[in-house]
C-alpha cells in the first residue's frame, strides 16, 4: 500500500536558531558535588545535639574521676611501701594538678577576652542603631583600654583621644576610632587571609595523596583563624579557638557562604572556570577562594567594632589577589 508524502513542518525559517554559547552546560557527573574544604565546613559548624552533649559531659566526669581515684589509690599504696619514693610521687602529682590549674586559667582568660571583643561589638551595634554618642565614647574609651598594651598602636590611640572630642555622632566617632585603630590591623589579617587562601589553592592543586586537601585546608584555617583572633587582640587558647572556630563556620553555613563555586571565580579569574581546568585544580581554587571566605568571616567575628560601609574587605578582591598569580603561575 503506498503512501503519500510526508510534510514536516520546520517552523518559521526566518528565526534564526540560538546561539550555541547560551546552550546549558552538561552537567559533569564526575565532579563531586561540594568539596572537602565545604563539607569540613559544615561538619564542623554543626551543632551537636542535647543528648550527645550530656553523653561526653558524663563520659569526660567518669573518665576524670576514675584517673584521679587511681593515681591517688596508686600514691598511697606507694608511700606505704616506699615512703620516700610514694612522697616524691606524690610532689610530682601535686605539680602536674597546679600546672592544669594555670593552664585552665590562662583558658578562661582567652574565652574572656574574646567575650570582651563580642561585648564591644555588640555595644558599638547599640550605638551606631540608637546614634547615641555617649554610648559611643563609652565603646571608645573601652576599645582604648583594650589596646593599651600594644605599642604598634600607641600612635592610633593618641590620635583618637585627640580627636575624639571633635566628633558630634556616633557614627562619625566609631568610623574614627576604626581609622585610627582597626585600619592598620584589618590590612595585617587580609594578607594572613591571603596566605592561606594561597597556601590551600597550591596544596590541593599540587598534592595528589588521598585526604592531603582536607588536613590542609583544616589545619590552614584553624592557623588562620587563631592569627586572625591574635591580631586583633584576641589571643584564643585551644578551647577558645574550637570556640571561634565554630563560631566563624556557622556563621559561614547561616549565609550560605560555604556554597562557592563559579559564581565566585568566574568574574575573578574570568570564564567558566571550572570547566576549562582540570578536575584537580579546579577544586583547589574553589578550596582556596572558601579559605578567603572563611578568613572574612573570622575578620567579622574577631573584630571589636563592626565593618563601616565601605571598610568591609571584598571576598572577591581577596580571592583574586591571593589567587590570581598563582593562576598565572600554573598557566
């Protein structure tokens, strides 16, 4: 049985087919989705639950109180066979409580000192909200105690005594006292920032051993992060840098900061970034550009006043000076 012919229609030939650059990318099914330096991130900055909370306090009381009856257990028994060795054991168990008494201390006074950074933060808040100058002067003469110690900034601190008393609104006054004392302080911590975003692209890019990225970029932040905090007067021990740590991560994961990728990169190093490199190296520049996030933050977090408008360090500008080179480098 035969059939007529068949008609197909094409459409209006006068419409020029699209353009082949605005096609969708294909997906690339290879590349994980998130790297290791975003899924440290975020495990890190979860919160653990009640349950598991209560679990380690009890376990770390239990754990404590049986080491402590055991060596005393094991002192006494020991002064009743061997008085004076049992004696001396006994001197160098007293020494080593005394010397965790000062260590926990010298902790306490790191996690206080860090409380005072958020305490003048959040009152330099209240009076840039209210523009209530007396409360301003106040965060002054606070944040001048703060750095009394510090020479590199004894010429900041008599430049806003000087001329704290010509400022007439609390902004103005607070915009003064970031000039004078924080200025010089956030350009030190962008080029900490720059470094370890820089050192974390380079490690990934270059390393190939298994997990080398994530003890990198973990130890890289952790280091940058307590320089961060110690430029800025901070000084965290080790519970007050867990603290921190936590603190500037979950701040990153609340803004969504931790989800970088070409959006990022593509206007700093132009193109489709991530598509034209290497599978390798693209991660290590999404590493290193989450590193420069993460060191922003902890500028934020760290900082006793608040960024100003304007003074807040681009995440973009940081990225591209501590990656660009090395951009230029491998190409």
């Amino acid at each position: 049985m035969t059939q007529g012919p068949v008609l197909i229609d094409l459409g209006d030939e006068t419409t020029p087919p699209p353009p082949v650059t605005e096609a969708p990318a294909v997906p690339d099914l290879d590349r994980p989705q998130g790297t290791a330096m975003q899924a440290a991130a975020r495990v890190a900055a979860r919160r653990p639950s009640r349950l598991a909370r209560w679990f380690w306090g009890l376990a770390l009381s239990l754990l404590g109180a049986m080491v402590s009856l055991t060596a005393w257990s094991w002192v006494n028994d020991l002064i009743a066979r061997v008085p004076v060795l049992g004696w001396a054991m006994a001197a160098l168990l007293a020494v080593f409580v005394l010397v965790c008494g000062l260590i926990a201390l010298r902790e306490l006074a790191a996690i206080g000192r860090l409380g005072r950074i958020d305490g003048l933060r959040r009152a330099a808040d209240a009076a840039l909200a209210e523009d209530n100058l007396a409360q301003a002067r106040a965060v002054c003469a606070r944040l001048d105690g703060f750095y009394r110690g510090r020479e590199d900034l004894a010429w900041g601190r008599a430049r806003l005594t000087e001329r704290a008393g010509e400022q007439f609104d609390a902004a103005t006054l607070l915009a003064l006292a970031e000039e004078t004392l924080l200025a010089p302080l956030d350009a030190v911590a962008q080029r900490e920032v720059e470094a370890a975003a820089r050192r974390v692209a380079t490690v990934t890019a270059l390393v190939p051993m298994a997990l080398a990225d994530v003890a990198t970029a973990l130890a890289s932040s952790l280091r940058m992060i307590r320089r961060v905090a110690e430029i800025y007067g901070g000084r965290a021990g080790v519970l007050g840098s867990w603290r921190l740590t936590r603190a500037v991560l979950s701040h990153l994961v609340a803004t969504g900061a931790v989800a970088v990728g070409d959006d990022l990169l593509e206007p700093v190093l132009g193109g489709s970034v991530l598509s034209k490199l290497s599978r390798r190296f693209g991660e290590g520049l999404v590493n290193g550009a989450l590193t420069a996030r993460v060191g922003v933050a902890a500028m934020e977090v760290c900082r006793p006043l608040p960024f100003s408008g304007g003074r807040r360090p681009s995440v973009r500008k940081v990225v591209r000076r501590a990656l660009t080179g090395l951009m230029s480098k491998s190409g």
